[in-house]
C-alpha cells in the first residue's frame, strides 16, 4: 500500500537465539541507554539423547535491563538484538536479585486496621 512503511524482517529473516549459563552475575544496568552491565556466558548445545551440553564458545551478554539482575551460573536464553547478545529469558531463583525484586513489588499492602500475615 502506498504511504505505510515497509519494515524489514530480523536478520533478513532469521533470528539468532542461544541457550547458555551466566559465567558470572549479570547486574542490572544503571542506565539501559549509556551504561549497561555486561557478563560473560557458555552457550548450551543440545545432544542427539536431548540432554544439554556447555560448549566451550562463550559470548558477552548485555544487560539493559535497569530492574532486573541475573546470577551466575543461571540458565538463559539470549537473542542477538543491533550487535548484543540480550538475555530475554532466565530461570531464575527464589534467592536471585532479579527473582527477590520482582517479588517485593507485587507481596500485598496490609490494610489499616486489619490484621496481616
């Protein structure tokens, strides 16, 4: 249609995305546009059983993220976004920090008066 914008697709239509484990903690950035962290990780390889196997090629994964922080030795998954390997998915613990401010911020406020946990 003439006048809408054309976008072209990721990559020319492939994404790029890995499996890996955090070498060390990925903190959070303090400004995700000037100043985010940076970790290394080992990329994960599936085996022909299905099992995951840490190969010996490491990235440098980038953090842009102001709020969220991920622990090493983590499994992520990362996507290769304008040059950087970006975490978008991380299994991350109860203990984590990224896990521990998450949940401070949706635990329930007790009421005035009533009784609370």
């Amino acid at each position: 249609m003439k006048g809408r914008r054309q976008f072209r697709t990721l990559t020319h239509g492939s994404i790029r995305r890995y499996q890996a484990i955090l070498d060390a903690d990925l903190l959070a950035a303090h400004d995700m546009f000037e100043d985010p962290s940076t970790a290394t990780a080992h990329i994960l390889r599936r085996k022909s059983n299905g099992d995951l196997e840490v190969t010996r090629q490491v990235v440098t994964v980038v953090n842009r993220f102001e709020n969220i922080s991920i622990d090493a030795d983590t499994y992520i998954k990362i996507e290769f976004i304008d040059g950087e390997w970006q975490p978008y998915a991380a299994d991350c613990g109860p203990n984590s920090q990224g896990a521990s401010s998450l949940l401070v911020s949706v635990q329930p406020e007790a009421s005035a008066g009533v009784g609370g946990p």
